[in-house]
C-alpha cells in the first residue's frame, strides 16, 4: 500500500519513496531537534508547577481558621506517609542500585553497536528513570499531603468551589510535576545518549534502543510503588471497615478507630503516589515505544511524540483555568453530573486546543499535504482516535461505577438479600463492563493499524496521554478531597463542613473510577507499542519477513504462560491485602479492649458512647494509638510487594534467555491479553461495590442490614480496585519494557540458542521463591493462628461480645 508505515519492513521501496517525498516546513537533521520543544515546555512547566504550589500554599489552614487540630491530625497523615515511602525507596533503593549494575554488565559485554560506551549509557538511562519515577510520586505526595489539610479549611471557613480549587490545585501540582519530570527526563535522557554514537540512522537506532532502559527504570519503580501503596492502602482500609463500620458500628473516619489514620496515609501512599508512578510509566514508555518505532520513518517520525507530548502541557495548562463550579455543599445528595461537568469541562478544553496544535505539529513535520498519501494525516487521524479513545472508555467506567446508573443500584438492590449476592452481583457488573472498552480499544488498534500500522498505533497512545497533566490532576485530586473529609469528621467540624467535604468525596470516587479506566487504556495502546518496537528490535535483517504465528509451539506456549502471569499476580496481591488486613484488624480489636487513658477507660467503652452519639467528655475520651496500625501496614506492604515485583521481571528475562525470542512474543501478548481483561474487570467491580456503598450512605441506610452488606462488597472490591486491577497494568506494561531493553541481547538468537544465559534469572526465580517460603511470606498459614486455638473460631466482634472475642482470641 502506498506510504504504509510498517516498522517493521522499512525497506518496502513505496514507504523509502515516501520518506524521501516528504516536504517539512521544517528540516530536522540533529538529534536535539528532535526534543527541544519538549525540553523546552518541560523546563517551562516548572514555572507552572511553582505558581501551583505558591498558590496552593496561601490558602488558610486549620490554625488560621481556629481549628488547629486539623492541621495535627494531617501532620500524622503526612508523617506517616513520609516513613512509608522511606521505608519503601530503601529497599527499591538497594534493588535499582544491583540492576544498574547487571544491566551495565550485560550491556558492555554485548552493545547494541560495537561500542564499550553502551554498559554506561544503558546504566545511567536505567538509574535515571528509576530515580524520576520515585521523584514523581515522592513529590506529589507532599503537596497531596499538604492539601488535604488546606482543602478542609477551604469548605470550613469558605463555598464547595473554594474547596474544589483547593484540592485540584493539588492534584494539578502532581499532574504537571509527573509530566513536566516524565518529559524533560526522556528528552534530557535521548539527549545525552546520542553523545559519541555514530553520525545517521546507525547512531538514532543505538540510541533509541538504550533509551528504553529508561522506560524500564520507571517501570520498576512503578510497579512496586504501585504494589506497596496498594497493599498498603486496602489492608488499613479493610481493616478499618470491617472492625469499625461493621463490628463496633462507627462512621467511616470515627477518631476512636485506630485503623483510621493509616487508612487515610494509604490513599495518598496508593492513589497519589502509586498512580502517579504508573502514569509516569505509561508516559514515558509511549513516547519510547513511538520513537523507537519511527526509526527507520526518519527523523520526523522520531520527533512526532515528543512534539505532540509538548503540545499537551501547553493545552493542560490553559484547561486548568477553567475547572470551577457554582454548585452547593449538599453532601450525597448534590448533583454529581454537573460537579463532574466542573472537572470535565477543564480536560475537554484541554483535549480540543491540543488537536489544534497536533494539526499545527503534523503541518510542521509532513508538510501542508501530509506527504505521499496524506501519511501526516493519516497519523494524525491516529492521534485523534487515541484521544477519542480515551475520553469514552473514561464515560463508559463512569456509567458502570457511578451510583447514577444501573449498574450499581442493582448491587445495592441485591443487598437485600445479604452479602453473597451483593459479590454475586457486582463480578457480573464487572465481566459485562469489559465489553465496551474492548471494543473501543479493538476499533482504535484496527482503524490505527488501517491508517499507521504499529506506528500510528504508538501514535495513538501518545495522543491518548498527551494531556495527562490535567487528567492525572483530576484523578490526585480524588483522595485529597476524601481525605478532607477525614479530617473533618476526626477534627469534629459541623455538619455543613462534611456535606461540602462529601459532595467533593462523591466527585472524587467517580473520577477514580475513570481515571483507572483511563489508565488500563492507555496501558494496552503502550504494551502494544512497546510489543510491536520489540518485534522490530530483535529482527536481524530488516527485509526478512518474520513471521510469529499462533499454531507455532512456542509461539503457544509462551501465549499461555503469559495469560496465566495475570492471575498469579493479582492472586499474590489480593493475599497479600488479605494477610496485611488481618494484622490490622487484629490489632484495632486488641486496641478496642487494652487500650485505656489515664482514668482507666477503655477505646471500647469510647466508641459505646460514640456509637450511641452520646458527648464524651475530654477526661473521659479514649485516643487510639493510630502509630501502631501505620507500623503494621508499613510493615507488611513492603515485605508483600516483593514476591509479585520479582516475579513480573524475572519472568520475560528467563523467557527470553533461556527459550529464545519467539516464545517471549507469545508470553507478552499473553500477558497483554488476560491482563487487560482482569484489569477491567477488577477495577469496574471494584468501583461499582464502593459506589453501592456510597449509595447506602445517600440513601441514609448504611446502618441497616442492606447497607452492611454493600460495606462487605466494598470490602471484597476494595484490593479488586486499589490493588490488584491497577497494578495489572503495570505489569503489562513492565514485561514489554523489559522485553524491549533486552532486545538487543536476543536479537538474531534461535530457539534455544545461549539457553544457559537463562538459566540465570530461571535460578534467582527459584532462590527468591524458596527464601519467600522459608520467610513465611508466601504461604497459606493464617496470620492470627498464634492467637487463634487451632479448630476453634472466634465469634464476630460486636459492641455487646467484644470480651468474648478476645477471650476466644487468648
């Protein structure tokens, strides 16, 4: 076909034809046209993210508005999300460091090109996506942790649009903070790499090909903040629910429940943090995937990502102004609709003036006629159906999680008849939401495939993140507002306070849910970007038609060993929420009984006179040690991440050395395929059981059996949502950059070919699994079995048995 972009067969004479024809407004001969509008947008973002924080920091805190408790309670929030993440980052810290230096090995006995320089170019590209993707959640993390307090003073002291600003201007600060360092470090980075390489199309392939250590290096990083901040998150949380809301019968975010700060630590360590590496990751891997796959197009096609990742920092900065809105604090009742409109309205801005820009970009690159065949157009056409793309599987994840629709009032519906079928009811909800977005995704890879082959779908994916400033804002600023709400209900505001801080709570759970919709997106477009430039990298001879078909033994193998990948991952996860959960709620029931002030009173005689909303006077309150309950989930999350991260990148590494090529292609598709449909399917039934909830609390049923019920679906849902489903598409994603960075290693080998090299990584596997074992960490034993007589089970723990259940327990 004529002007077909197929990367993998450049020397098709019709595309060399094409390239030649192409008539550029402008000429781009050195590498460092190919990134300064990046870099320059990425430097000028700073600026922005400056005036974001100087403006964030002006807004009134607890003390200046006479509450100064709470500005302590928020100091615990912070604090303890500050040991987590130092806790976390010294043992990825230790990890990154021993990979810098493998991969430096690896690579300086065999470059990409004869070259001993490439051991450390490939060890400082991987070190430094490594060290941007923790800055990025790092830094997030604090100004998130510095809003909340902010945002509740906002609703206490001023309107619910006051306090929507407050809590966007953070989340926007982590929105531009991910791009701004996403972009500078991939441009800065391919910069650098192209120092001392060889001059043409020799040099751009050696450095394109290191440069996707730099995607790996985020991924890593991603993965396991994403594991660890989840497990976190949702071990707090479900201990939380289960032992207050249910058991004891107190509010969510009840001061006595000792849980209740580590669960507020957990949405920013997981929702700020965790999603904020994952979408660094997806950033920066479609722009490497995109540039890796334009090559052997020229330079214009090297270029296009990173002009139109510029492009979208522009346009997100202009939709920022107009997020605002002129609805009331009315707690569940206000209209989600157009509180939605009031975040909606800012990303369609944004997402209108960056396909101006794109049109303005492709005129620059192709010419005002596109090329041979409207190629520049046919790419932009991509671009545009990435975008699409992604606005209407964000609708779609609204529709099934929202508690507006259908599907979430028949969860809560099928509550009246208890818990078994609210979990019956909310896994149908989610098997049938899979269905839209996969064919959104299917029509988007086809016509992009139709109008770009693996480029314009690489293409697409680009377009579909170009405006993550803004969206990723959107998404932070969900667990600001909930924790606000936190902070109001610990510190004791007025009811009229909460409603505001609730109204902004019920926007915060809706735009989670699409964000995660968002994010599985943009993850397969991205894994299969990356898929298709590791397909390109590991053929030798770029006129051989290479052909890596299903009906071939290996090719099969590998597709199903990768479909089973998913699962094993999202089982390791979902038991380790389960075992960091019962430690959890082991100590909140222990705290409820032992834990007593200076009078003698008991945390549990406390919450008897909450529960009864009888006063409690200073003497006689109760408060909990919530330090504790953040040591414990601390704890456990970074001892949990470790079996599923190992796992996700050891498994393409012993694939690849120790079977050959071929087999891994099958393994990522595999991966690619399950993932994607797991991914989905968690995250919606996940949202959808926590709206039934949120339903109940509307309703004003939450204390009834009906609503206990839907608190056990959105105990179920909440690893589905936070855990396990978000962290799956890192994990595509990961095994495609690994694949990708050790392409170069494997390129030319046959089946079986070196198999000795894989037994490496095949070794270390079984090392790790046998240490895990020996360490009890995997395992099936019951974490309370040491309190626990064996064959006996305590009693569920009520205001009126609580000392039998511990006397069970003794």
């Amino acid at each position: 076909m004529p002007g077909d972009l197929n990367a993998t067969d450049p020397g098709d004479p019709a595309l060399a034809n094409a390239i030649v024809a192409l008539s550029p407004v402008l000429e781009l001969t050195e590498a460092y046209q190919h990134v300064l509008p990046a870099l320059i947008m990425s430097a000028g973002v700073s600026g922005f993210i400056y005036f974001l924080h100087t403006n964030l920091m002006k807004h009134k805190t607890g003390q200046q508005i006479g509450h100064k408790q709470i500005d302590d309670l928020a100091g615990q929030v912070k604090s303890g999300a500050m040991a987590f993440l130092k806790e976390e980052y010294k043992y990825l810290a230790l990890f990154v460091l021993a990979l810098t230096v493998i991969l430096g090995v690896l690579y300086g006995i065999r470059p990409v090109i004869d070259d001993s320089l490439d051991g450390l170019r490939i060890a400082f590209a991987f070190f430094a996506g490594a060290a941007l993707s923790a800055a990025a959640g790092y830094l997030g993390m604090m100004v998130a942790t510095d809003g909340n307090s902010r945002t509740t003073a906002a609703c206490a002291s001023g309107s619910l649009n006051d306090g929507l600003q407050v809590a966007f201007t953070a989340g926007a600060v982590m929105g531009f903070t991910v791009v701004g360092l996403g972009l500078f470090g991939v441009s800065i980075v391919y910069l650098i790499l192209t120092i001392g390489v060889a001059e043409g199309q020799a040099g751009r392939v050696q450095s394109l090909q290191i440069l996707s250590g730099f995607g790996f290096g985020a991924s890593a990083i991603a993965l396991f903040a994403r594991v660890a901040g989840g497990i976190y998150t949702k071990a707090a949380d479900v201990g939380a629910d289960l032992v207050g809301k249910v058991e004891a019968g107190i509010d969510e975010d009840d001061p006595h429940n000792p849980a209740v700060i580590a669960d507020n630590v957990g949405d920013n360590v997981g929702d700020v943090a965790g999603m904020g590496a994952d979408l660094f990751e997806s950033y920066v891997g479609s722009i490497v995937a995109s540039a890796t796959l334009g090559v052997p197009l020229g330079d214009s096609y090297i270029a296009l990502p990173f002009w139109l990742a510029a492009a979208g920092i522009i346009t997100s900065m202009i939709g920022y102004k107009f997020v605002q809105t002129d609805q009331e604090g009315s707690g569940w009742d206000v209209q989600l609709s157009k509180l939605m409109w009031a975040l909606e309205k800012g990303m369609y801005v944004a997402g209108f003036l960056f396909l101006g820009l794109a049109a303005l970009i492709i005129y620059l690159l192709f010419g005002s006629d596109g090329g041979p065949d409207y190629i520049g157009w046919r790419l932009y056409g991509c671009i545009v159906l990435g975008m699409l793309a992604g606005m209407l599987i964000g609708k779609v994840t609204e529709y099934f999680t929202s508690f507006d629709f259908g599907p979430v009032i028949s969860i809560k519906d099928r509550a009246l008849t208890g818990p078994a079928t609210v979990v019956i009811q909310g896994l149908g909800v989610g098997m049938i939401s899979c269905v839209p977005p996969t064919v959104i995704l299917v029509v988007a890879i086809v016509a992009c495939s139709a109008l770009g082959s693996a480029y314009g779908v690489s293409v697409a994916a680009v377009g579909m993140l170009a405006t993550l400033g803004i969206t990723l804002a959107t998404d932070a600023y969900g667990p600001v507002a909930d924790n606000a709400g936190g902070l109001a209900e610990m510190a004791g505001l007025d009811s009229s306070v909460r409603a505001k801080t609730d109204s902004l709570d019920a926007l915060g759970n809706t735009t989670a849910a699409t964000g995660k919709g968002f994010a599985i997106g943009s993850a397969v477009l991205t894994s299969l970007s990356l898929l298709s430039a590791y397909k390109q990298q590991i053929i030798v001879d770029p006129e051989e038609v290479k052909v890596f078909g299903v009906g071939d033994p290996l090719v099969l193998s590998g597709l199903l060993f990768g479909a089973m990948l998913p699962l094993l991952f999202a089982a390791l996860t979902m038991i380790s929420v389960g075992k960091a959960a019962a430690e959890i709620i082991q100590e909140v029931r222990r705290q409820f009984n032992e834990h007593k002030n200076d009078r003698g009173d008991t945390l549990r005689s406390a919450i008897e006179k909450a529960s009864k909303g009888i006063p409690i006077p200073p003497e006689e309150d109760v408060i909990p040690d919530s330090d504790r309950c953040v040591m414990i989930s601390t704890r456990s999350s970074v001892r949990e991440m470790i079996a599923p991260g190992t796992y996700a990148i050891l498994a393409p590494l012993f694939v690849g050395f120790l079977i050959g090529p071929k087999c891994l292609i099958g393994v990522l598709a595999g991966a690619l395929v399950t993932g994607c449909m797991l991914a989905i399917l968690m995250s919606n039934a996940g949202g959808a059981w926590d709206n039934s909830k949120k339903l109940c609390e509307k309703l004003k049923i939450k204390k009834t059996e009906q609503g206990k019920a839907c608190v056990v679906g959105d105990t179920v849902g909440d690893p589905f949502k936070d855990t396990s489903g978000p962290a799956l598409n890192i994990l595509i994603k990961l095994m495609s950059m690994v694949s990708l960075t050790i392409a170069p290693l494997l390129k030319g080998n046959d089946d079986w070919q070196n198999w000795y090299f894989g037994a490496i990584p095949l070794a270390i596997f079984a090392i790790i699994t046998g240490l895990l074992l020996q360490k009890e960490i995997l395992t099936w034993k019951d974490p309370l079995q040491t309190i626990t007589p064996s064959g006996s089970a305590p009693k569920p723990a009520t205001i009126g048995n609580l000392d039998d259940q511990r006397t069970a327990l003794k």
